[in-house]
C-alpha cells in the first residue's frame, strides 16, 4: 500500500496500525455503515457492498479479519470504503487516482 502512494505522490490523512488498535465488529460497523458503497478486495476477487441492516452480516464477514479485526488497508474516499488490497483496483478504480 505505502508503494502505491508513494508512487502517486498521495499522503494519507491519517493511519491506525491494525495490529495495535483493534477494531471490533461493532465499532466497523459504525464507521463503515453509512457508506455509500464498500468495496473489498480479497486476493483478485473484488466485491461492491452497499451497506444495509440486511447486508450487515455479509459485509462484516468479509471486512473483519482472522483476528476479528478491520482488515487493512482500509481507504475512505469520499463515501466509498476499500478494504483490502488489490492493485488493479487501486490503479483503475480509485477515485483519489
């Protein structure tokens, strides 16, 4: 993740080291819920969520890690959230490209 801003020149507002500070499904899913979209990238699958009380369950299953945890890379853009890393994605759909 770092490369891929580093190689177009973007600064992250600010950064949460996953591994220190924890994030339970209660508290992703407040952060995340109001979203317009959620986009997550698992390996070269890519899958659009739009969040809802009924897509809820299905949405944290793939946004939470092994640990529990909100996976990272998390990206907010505007109203959409990227979980997880997929560089095709990041190149041609991003809208902070």
């Amino acid at each position: 993740m770092q490369e891929f801003l580093d190689t177009h020149n973007l600064q992250a507002e600010s950064r949460t080291d996953a591994r220190k500070e924890k994030m339970e499904a209660a508290a992703v899913w407040e952060l995340i819920g109001s979203a317009e979209q959620i986009v997550v990238a698992k390996g070269k699958r890519v899958e659009t969520f739009v969040p809802t009380e009924d897509t809820q369950a299905s949405i944290l299953k793939v946004v939470l890690g092994r640990s529990g945890s909100l996976r990272s890379p998390t990206v907010r853009s505007g109203d959409v959230f990227f979980v997880g890393y997929n560089a095709t994605l990041y190149a041609s759909a991003a809208p902070f490209v």
